[in-house]
C-alpha cells in the first residue's frame, strides 16, 4: 500500500496544477458518486426495513388485539388480569424495540442526508474553483491574442511602408533611366544627322568640283 501511495504523489507532483485539479476533482466526483451509491442503498435498504418493521408492528399489533379479545372472552377473574398484564408489558416491549428501531433508522437518515449534503458543498465549492481557473485561461488567451494581433498589424503596417517607399524608389529610379536613355538617344540623333549633313555637304561639295574641273 505504500507503494501505491507513493506513485499516486509522483503522478501527482508531475501533473500541472490545472491537470491536479482536474484529477482531484474527478477523483471527488468519482468518491462522491460511490458515496451517493452508498448513501442511495442504505437510504433504501433503512426505508425497507423501517416499512417491513411498521408492517410486522401493525401485524404483531393486531395479533395482541385478537389475542386479548380471545382472552377476554375465554377467561375471567384473575387469569384474565394476569393474562392481560403479561400481554400489556408484552405489547410495551414491543413497542419500545420498535421505536428504538426507528429512532435508529430515523438517525441514519439524518446522517445519510448530512453527508449528501457535505459532498454537494464541496462539489459545487470544486466546480466554482474549476470555472475561476478556466475564465483566468480565457482571459490570458485573449490578452496574447490581442498582443500578437497588434503586432502583426505593426509589422503589416512597416512591411506595408517599407514596400511602397521601395516601388516609390523604383519607380524614380526607371523614371531617371528613361529620361537618360531619351537623353542619349536625342544626342546620338542629332550626332548622327550632323554627321549626315556633313558627309552630304562633302560630298556635294567634291561633285561640284569634279563637274567644274570637266568644264575647264
């Protein structure tokens, strides 16, 4: 037994407070559903037993009376007055062994009923701690799920900043190479058409000198 009591407090000092409670308060209900089951047989087993032990009164009662009528009508004088009084004190005795029996029963009741009630209070007093830890987790989860949910939005909102400070750039920067490339392009054109009209005029030039030199 020892033993068993020893790996009850490893099993126990492993367990998180919440899964304590939670194996307390089953190991409670579970006591207290053997209890009640208990406290439900011997409340029925006492009812049966006080209605036989009324019933068997009522018969032995009647027995008396049938007895001491025929005893009555049978004897006279002294037989009849002793006969009485022996029936008397027997009906007495009778009588007492049956309220000291219900006394007993009414007792057991009454404590039967005290326990029941005892384990109610404590029930109900487990479920109100069992309910206090829950709305604390509930609380906890909510006050991480807010703190997370605003910080996700911060980051969302710097991410957001950041990637349109970067197309922003970007886009100037494509906006700059394109004027450049125009630039160049508008240079190399004029380059170019200088460089046309230049060769054109040479060569207009050395033709009008070859159709003079033949005219001379």
């Amino acid at each position: 037994m020892p033993k068993k009591g020893g790996k009850k407090s490893a099993k126990l000092s492993n367990m998180s407070e919440e899964e304590r409670l939670l194996f307390m308060q089953q190991k409670a209900l579970a006591e207290e559903e053997l209890s009640k089951k208990k406290e439900d047989i011997l409340t029925q087993f006492l009812k049966d037993k006080l209605a036989k032990e009324e019933k068997s009164s009522v018969l032995n009662l009647n027995k008396i009376n049938q007895q001491w009528r025929v005893l009555m009508r049978e004897t006279k004088g002294r037989e009849l007055k002793k006969d009485i009084e022996v029936l008397s004190q027997t009906f007495e005795r009778v009588v007492d062994r049956k309220d000291s029996v219900i006394k007993s029963l009414a007792w057991d009741l009454e404590e039967a009923e005290a326990q029941y009630s005892q384990a109610l209070r404590a029930h109900l007093h487990n479920l109100d701690v069992l309910l206090q830890l829950q709305r604390g987790r509930l609380e906890s989860l909510e006050q991480n799920y807010q703190a997370e949910l605003e910080a996700l939005r911060g980051e969302f909102h710097t991410e957001r900043e950041l990637i349109l400070s970067q197309h922003q750039q970007e886009c100037t920067h494509l906006e700059d190479i394109s004027f450049a490339m125009e630039q160049n392009y508008s240079e190399q054109e004029n380059d170019v058409k200088q460089d046309f009209h230049s060769v054109r005029d040479e060569i207009r030039n050395k033709v009008q000198a070859v159709y003079l030199t033949e005219d001379y």
